[in-house]
C-alpha cells in the first residue's frame, strides 16, 4: 500500500507539471496571436507590384474599421448557423469542401499556365533530367546548385519518381517533344491541388479526433477551410511546401490514432510521415519538435504510459536517416560528391541581417551563395565566416536593444502581416505559357479581382489570429495536449522565422495550421454566449 501510495505521489506531481506546462503554452500562444491580431489590423505588408522576380516587401498603415466591423459579423453569422452547423454530417460538407478546393485549384492551374522558376525551375529541370539518367546538373561548377543546397534533393527525388511515370504515358499518347515538359508540369500541379484536397481531409481528421462527436466545430473548420484562398494559389506552386505539410499533418494524426489506441502501428506510420516530411521540406523538423513536445505532455493514468515516449527517438531516427539517404542514393547514382552545402547557421546570419533589399532578415545571397563563393565551397571555411558574422551580428544586437527591437518586430510584421502570403507574387514571378496572359490570371496579377482577393485575405487574416487567440485562451482553462501539436509547430514557426530566413511565404503553412484553433476558438466563443443566454449549446 506505501509502494502504491507513493507511485501515485509521483504521478500526480507529473501531472501536475505537464498542466503547468501545457498553461503556459497556451498563455503564450494567446499572447502571441493577440499580438498578431492587433498588428495585422493596423498594419499590412505589401509585395512591390513591379517587382516580378523580386519579392520586395513594403510596410503600410491598415485601415482598422474594416476588421473590427468583419470580426463581429463573422461571429454574428456562426451564431446565426449554429443549429444548422450543429446537425450537418461533417462527412457531407468535407465532400463540399473537396469539391470547392478541387475545381478552384484545377481552374486556377488552368488559367495560369505556370512555367516554374528559380528553385522551382531548378528542381523540376534536375527531376525531368534524372528521370532520363543525365546527372550533369549533380556536376555542374559555374552555379552548382544541388552543391549549395544538397536538402533540395528530396524534393527533386519526389519529382523524378513522378517524371518516370508521366515523361513515357505522354510519349505513348504521342505528345510532341516540346509539349512533355510543360505537360508533365502541369500534371504535378494537378496532384498538388488533389495533395491540397487530401490536407484539407486531414485537418478534418485530426479534429474528430481531438474532439470527437463535436460537429460544430469541425463544420466550421470546413468553412474556414473553403474560405482560406491562399491554399488555393499555392497549388501551382511546384515545391515541397504542399507535400512536406501534407505528411507532416498526416503524422500529426496518426501519432494523435496512437495516443488513443496504443496500437504502435500508427506510432510507425507518424515516424514514417515525419520522415518523409523532412525529406521532402526540411523546415517539417518544426512540427517533428511539436509533436516530440505534445508526446511529452501527454499525460493519461494508464499502465506503461512512458511507453509512448520510444516514439520521440524512432520518429528522430527516421527523420535523420530520411534527411541523407537522397544525397547518399544521387552521389552513388551520379559519382557526383555533393557534401552538406551551405551551414545552416548562414540561414540565422540572413535572418538577423538588415541589408536585404527585399526586407528585414529575407533573402540576401551574400550569407548563403555568396559564403559558399567566398570559402570556394570548404565547409570549414564557410563555418569560419558565417561564425565571425553571427558574432557581429550578435554584439551590435547587444550594443543597440532598441535597435534590435524595432527589427524583430519589423521582421514579424513583414512576414506575419502580408495577407495574401505571396500567394499571388509566386505565381506571377513565374512564366506562363500561351502568347498571351489569360484573363483571369492577369485579373487576379493587375486587376480588381486581386484587388478584391487580397482585401479579403487581409480580412480573413485578422480574423484567423484573433479567433485563434481565442481558442488558445479557453485552452489555458482546461488545456488538451491532444490539441497541442499543431499550434505547437505554429509558435515553433514563429520563433524559427524570427531568427532565421524571413518571407511572408513562409508562414502560410502556419496560417493552414491555426485553423483548427481559430474554429475552435470560435466553437467555445458560442458555447459561453450560449450558456449565458439560456439557449441550448451546440
């Protein structure tokens, strides 16, 4: 009876720090989001309109009416809906939303006719060439670029598999020699639509099971999810952003199936999610350190509940022997040695910079190609000056604390207050086919409906954090680890891109991820005023 007694001592005192812990989480996250709401309502970032290939961000004064009028009415017409969102089967309105999702994504593609560029560009040409057995672009001196960024080869290794698919259909279908590249391309931007489609569902998924039989809730999810438009302009966006986030919510869901069940058959399918994740997008190692963290805080009584914990070094496993294995399968294949490429730590050196032309802490080739230039590609080299820069970056921080301020909070509000998260500049910076732009493309590039497009998105974009400051402060009262990943790998996101390489497009699959959040937020804002007029709750 002492043994027993003293065994549930020590696990109340564990349940008692995982509360306190997963408190402060939540304050955090509501803080932070509050914070977000208010910039995103006063000010708003803009991509310069004439620079096509150059992503220059520009800080503007907000009208703030606007949201505290859109706000309110968004809450009056849930309040409105509730009963009708209350008994409407998920199932049925996920399948309106796929369809929505679906013919937006395919007309968009359709329209826009997208040639990829840049690294897009880079990568769909390597995939198309490896596919056909010519590594010369693993060899290439002048501007090595898989020498620069070696992490890309997931992604390419993605695009390689589906170019050996599609390159032999369409010769079998007889499409001419100069249409099989831009035929293929539009293939792929075809299945980033159908991934856009299947990471909806998933978000969906991981609802249910956070919180099961709440109809409400996931119905408004949905809505949500039918009303984020970004998604929609990133299907033709050829990168590892849709894939990495797709395979990073599917582990999400899969490690939320094994907490519930104890079925270790989900605990391997989250590892190899994660794994894939990080392969095909690297900055996915975010949501690998949230769902680490909601693993720890995870706290049921039940037997052998540490056992859950193994999960956190088999998914670390995974994820670090699927981070070397393409470099390893393309310098075998190619007899090309490509190395580790640029330090990462030049990425932190970039993002603490203020000589970007395009904004504070974004891209600036001095601390990344310019390094790898300078050292003549020796990684002891490259280190050396990259570390001599992050220490002067680091004491003129310390010397000018105001200074150091007013660029942090710059840097937030370039990237967190760009509404449309270069939605549309990624896809006009790119070429399209035809002779002429077509009409709905050069609408959406110039015309009112991208006017109208990002005044929505500027709308909706306050309303996401808000509503999701919302969700986190009812969270604090009564906190669920089971709710914990996703807005685990958001505040995880915000830190990451604080310090290292900033863009507002970085932050759209966090935007994706607080959805959740803001429909629950929302879901608990109508259960209050319900239980404070007296009316049923939904």
């Amino acid at each position: 009876m002492i043994f027993s007694a003293e065994k549930s001592n020590k696990t109340a005192d564990r349940g008692a720090w995982a509360l306190w812990l997963k408190r402060a989480f939540y304050a955090a996250m509501a803080l932070l989001l509050l914070c977000l709401a208010v910039m995103s309502a006063l000010r708003t970032a803009h991509i310069h309109q004439n620079a096509t290939h150059d992503d220059i961000v520009l800080l503007a004064a907000d009208s703030f009416w606007p949201h505290l009028l859109f706000l309110p009415l968004l809450g009056l017409a849930a309040w409105l809906l509730r009963g009708r969102l209350a008994k409407c089967d998920p199932n049925k309105l996920a399948l309106v939303m796929a369809l929505w999702v679906l013919a937006l994504g395919l007309l968009w593609a359709h329209a826009a006719q997208l040639t990829p560029r840049a690294d897009q560009r880079a990568v769909a040409l390597a995939g198309a060439a490896f596919a056909q057995g010519d590594f010369g672009r693993l060899h290439e001196t002048g501007y090595p670029y898989f020498q620069f960024f070696p992490f890309q080869l997931g992604f390419t290794l993605w695009l390689e598999a589906g170019f050996r698919v599609t390159l032999p259909l369409l010769r079998a279908l007889h499409v001419a020699q100069a249409d099989l590249y831009p035929t293929a391309v539009m293939i792929f931007q075809t299945c980033n639509v159908l991934l856009l489609c299947g990471l909806c569902l998933l978000l969906l998924w991981w609802m249910k099971l956070v919180l099961p039989g709440k109809r409400l809730p996931q119905n408004l999810l949905l809505l949500f999810l039918m009303g984020f438009t970004p998604a929609v302009l990133y299907g033709t966006f050829l990168y590892g952003v849709l894939p990495g986030l797709f395979f990073s919510v599917l582990a999400a869901v899969f490690q939320m199936q094994f907490l519930r069940t104890g079925k270790w058959r989900w605990a391997v399918l989250s590892a190899g999610s994660i794994a894939l994740a990080c392969a095909l997008k690297p900055n996915s190692m975010i949501m690998l350190a949230a769902l680490c963290i909601q693993l720890l805080l995870y706290f049921r009584k039940e037997r052998r509940a540490w056992l859950r914990l193994l999960l956190i070094p088999l998914s670390v496993g995974c994820v670090l022997a699927a981070g070397a294995l393409p470099t390893l399968l393309y310098e075998r294949r190619s007899g090309a040695e490509l190395g580790a490429g640029i330090p990462r730590t030049a990425w932190l050196a970039m993002g603490l910079a203020e000589t970007s032309k395009l904004g504070p802490g974004w891209w600036d080739p001095q601390y990344s190609t310019g390094v790898y230039y300078q050292a003549k590609g020796d990684p002891a080299a490259m280190a050396a000056i990259t570390r001599a820069t992050l220490q002067t970056q680091f004491k003129q921080l310390a010397r000018e604390p105001g200074r150091a301020l007013r660029f942090f909070f710059q840097k937030a509000e370039s990237q967190w207050c760009e509404p449309t998260y270069e939605s549309i500049w990624v896809n006009a910076a790119c070429e399209h086919g035809g002779d002429a732009l077509n009409t709905l493309a050069q609408s959406v590039y110039t015309g009112k409906t991208g006017l109208l497009l990002q005044g929505w998105m500027n709308l909706c974009q306050t309303a996401l954090y808000a509503l999701a400051a919302l969700g986190a402060i009812f969270q604090r009262r009564k906190p669920k680890a089971s709710l914990l990943a996703l807005p685990a790998a958001v505040l995880g996101g915000f830190l990451y891109h604080q310090l290292f390489e900033g863009k507002s497009q970085y932050i759209f699959p966090y935007a994706l991820l607080l959805l959740p959040l803001a429909a629950y937020g929302l879901w608990q804002g109508i259960q209050q005023v319900s239980q404070k007029k007296g009316v049923d709750q939904a």
